[in-house]
C-alpha cells in the first residue's frame, strides 16, 4: 500500500506519466549511459572511489530511463523508476538498487569505507545491468511496446481509482 500511495502521489504531481514512446530520446539515455561508465572508469583509474560510484550508479539509471523512453514511461523519481522496472517490465532491480543504495552513501555521507575492489565490483554490475537492458530493449517491437504501454496505463488507472 505505501508503493502504491508512494506512486499515485508522483502521478498526482506529474512526475509519473505516459508519454509518447521516443527512440530518439531513448538513444540520448544510452549514450549518456556509456558516458557515465566511461567517467566511472577513469575516476575508478585516478583514485576517484566516490565519484566512480556515483557515476556507475548513473549509467544504470540512464539506461533504465531510455527503456522508459522507448516504452512512453515518464518517470522523475529514482525509487519509483527501480521500482516499476520490476513492476511493468519484470526484470530483477536488486543491481540497481543496490547501486542506488551505494551512490546516496557515498555521494552524502562521510562515515563509510570504500575500497577499489568495491568499485571495480559496482561497475561490473552496472556493465552487466546495462548490456541486459540494452539486450531488452533491442528486442522490443510495437507489439511488446504496447504491451509495456498498456500494463503501466492499468497501473496508472490503478492509481487514479485509489
């Protein structure tokens, strides 16, 4: 029930909406993606822990939002966009959630220990997350597209009803 209030309060402000499908934003999300695993790597090469992670995080989150632009999901929350990967699109969020988890620690704590181990171990996930979403998103047709489409709508319809 918190989920759902959670969702029906983003989708009350405008945060979580349908929009029309875009392959054109959605390339601008994978290309930001590889943008932020490429700075992960070379903030990972100078000692740049934190900021690594931080960026790691993102190429996931990028990725994720160009899913969203191919499949007409607009969403501005990060829980939320974790949350309906699971929901719409039944793929595993515990990657990204973990990351996101990581990120938020190291972006706006101090009190945490870090090691380049750890941070070569996020961006192999979030290689790994990427390929499997770029996988996905590469065999989506018009038909799985309205599919997608057509579950979040009911989501949203659910959310209006409640």
């Amino acid at each position: 029930m918190k989920k759902i209030n959670f969702l029906k309060k983003l989708s009350k402000e405008n945060k979580l909406k349908a929009v029309e499908p875009s392959e054109e934003i959605a390339k601008s999300y994978i290309e930001k993606s590889e943008s932020n695993l490429i700075s992960a790597k070379i903030l990972l090469e100078n000692n740049r822990l934190e900021e690594s992670v931080s960026l790691a995080y993102y190429s996931m989150y990028h990725i994720l939002t160009a899913l969203f632009s191919v499949t007409g999901i607009k969403c501005e929350n990060h829980t939320a966009s974790i949350t309906l990967l699971k929901e719409i699109f039944d793929i595993d969020n515990k990657e990204i959630s973990f990351a996101k988890s990581e990120r938020i620690d190291k972006q706006y704590y101090t009190d945490f220990s870090i090691s380049k181990q750890d941070v070569i171990e996020t961006i192999q996930k979030s290689e790994i997350f990427r390929r499997k979403l770029f996988d996905f998103i590469s065999k989506l047709d018009a038909k799985k597209i309205n599919a997608y489409k057509f579950k979040f709508n009911e989501l949203l319809n659910l959310l209006i009803k409640k």
